[in-house]
C-alpha cells in the first residue's frame, strides 16, 4: 500500500475558446487510483468557460460538481440538464456513451468546480449507460465542519447518486481551527485544498494539491487559519489493473483501439448529442506504442 503523500497538481488545457486550464492531480504515476477515483481535475476560479464538444467515454463514471457557475450537460441517452452548484451529475458509461458540457448563464460570472472519473468494475463496466442529476444531496456536519455527501456515505449519511464500488466523495466546508471527520478506515482518502493551504492529518497541503491517506485510519484532521472549502473522496482500493487513454478505460490496449475505431466511425455505441451539428472531439491517433496498464506500487 502506498504511504501517504502530497500529490501535486499539473495545469492542463482543455482547448475551446477562451477555453479553460484545469489543475489535474489525479491520476499519478505513484497512485493511479484512490478507491475507484482515477481522475480529479480542479478548476478555477475564472471567467474563462467550459466548452467540450460532444466525446465518448467507456468504463467509467464521471462526476461534475460546479461550486461556482451552471454546467448544460447534454448526452446520447437524451440528457439535457443545467448543472447548478450544489448538485451532482453523475454519468455512468458503461460500454460507451457520449456528452458535450459548455458553461451557461453570465459569461463574467467566474466557473469554479471539479470534474472527477470513477473506474468502473468488471461487473459493470460493458454494462448500459446512464445519467443521473441529483439535486438533494445529504447534508452532515460535526464540531467546526459540514459537508455534502456527493456519492458513497460519510457521518451515517448516503448519497442516492448509484456507484458501483465502496466509495466516498463529499464536498466540506471547514471552519477556521480543527476540524475531525470520521471515515472508513477500510478506505484510502485523498483531501483536495479546494480554496485555501490547509493541513491534512498534520501535512501541509497547498492550495490545488491533493493529499493521499493510505487506510487504516477512522478520522481525518483538517486544521485551517480561516473558513475554507476541501474535497474528500476514497473508497476501497481498486485492485483491477486499469489500462487509461484518453477518455477511455479499459483492459487491455486491444479494448481501447477498439474504442477508438468505434468513436472515429459514428458507431451506434456511443449513440449521438443532439444539439451540435456535426461537430465532435476526435479521438487523438493511438500511441505507437502498447498502453501498459496502470499498476499501483504496492
Ligand atoms: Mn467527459
């Protein structure tokens, strides 16, 4: 199991118009997962906006959650929703689908939030797709700390949002001083400093980066000088060897060109988004190597 650490954020573009910069601290080389989460990308906040053109997924979930700014998420099961702080999208691919997500509403008004990917499991992951939009999310709270329960359970209480995997994600809002959240200590954590440096479990956690937490503990101590927002997640440690690339995960690098061809040629898998003519993402060419799979150093 891997000993707890900082993991740093990387800025990555996202492309688009005025497009915007995302802070991405998961995966890393170290720890491709915590639990099931294999993605974490933080975002602003800024004017610039989200505009991601129609693009397919498979073998994962995927969770948006806007602390700042509306979301339209628009998908080929039909979906058409705007996403408002506070509320959860939770996309299962299973074997394939796609979405297009573009910033709504004021264009001065600054877009703050966090898109995350959950791997899915073998029992699940070629299953049918779905969306779920969740507007009453499970409120807990203790001494200096309250929270949203996004997926998964925390402090007795669980999300409705459907996951697949033993799992926890919660949005926590942290008064100045010390605040001790319960978890499962089957779990591992990773905190994300949504706001502000922090303190995780006595470690220094800048603004952007992600502290991992190896299992075994049954609370976690954030310490703060002021009031300030951070984002937990754990879950079970994902044993399954994944294979990542691009917007797809898999087995085997067999199963992502597979992928690839499928999206490239319209296939009915990943159906169609309305509402975008004929524009879509293309999928980037194959490396000219073999994708190996991501493997946790134990
Ligand atoms: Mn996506």
């Amino acid at each position: 199991m891997p000993a707890d650490q900082l993991l740093e954020s990387r800025d990555v573009p996202l492309g688009g118009l005025r497009g915007l910069t995302v802070h991405r601290t998961l995966p890393q080389r170290a720890i491709p997962t915590i639990g099931a989460w294999c993605f974490v990308d933080h975002f602003g906040p800024t004017t610039e906006s989200m505009a991601v053109l129609p693009h397919p997924h498979t073998g994962l979930q995927t969770v948006t959650w806007p602390i700042a700014g509306q979301i339209r998420h628009r998908d080929s099961l039909g979906s058409d929703v705007v996403l408002r702080p506070g509320e959860l999208n939770l996309m299962t691919s299973g074997d394939g689908v796609a979405h297009s997500e573009f910033s709504v509403g004021d264009p001065e008004a600054p877009m703050h939030g966090i898109q995350l990917w959950v791997a899915l499991p073998e029992a699940t992951r070629t299953g049918p797709a779905d969306f779920e939009h969740v507007t009453d999310l499970p409120q807990v709270e203790g001494p200096c700390w309250s929270g949203l329960v996004i997926v998964g359970s925390l402090a007795g209480r669980t999300s409705p949002a459907r996951t697949h995997t033993p799992l926890v994600g919660a949005q926590l809002s942290v008064k100045a001083g010390r605040a001790e959240i319960p978890v499962d200590p089957s779990f591992e954590h990773g905190v994300l400093a949504v706001d502000q440096d922090v303190h995780v479990a006595g470690e220094s956690v800048p603004h952007r980066q992600l502290q991992y937490l190896a299992p075994g503990r049954d609370s976690i101590v954030v310490e703060s000088d002021v009031d300030t927002t951070v984002l937990l997640i754990g879950g079970e440690p994902f044993e399954e060897d994944i294979v990542m690339w691009w917007n797809f995960i898999g087995r085997s690098h067999e199963e992502i060109a597979a992928a690839r061809v499928d999206w490239e040629d319209a296939a009915e898998r990943f159906g169609r988004v309305e509402g975008h003519g004929d524009q879509v993402i293309p999928a980037p060419p194959m490396p000219e190597v073999r994708i190996k799979p991501r493997r946790r150093e134990s």
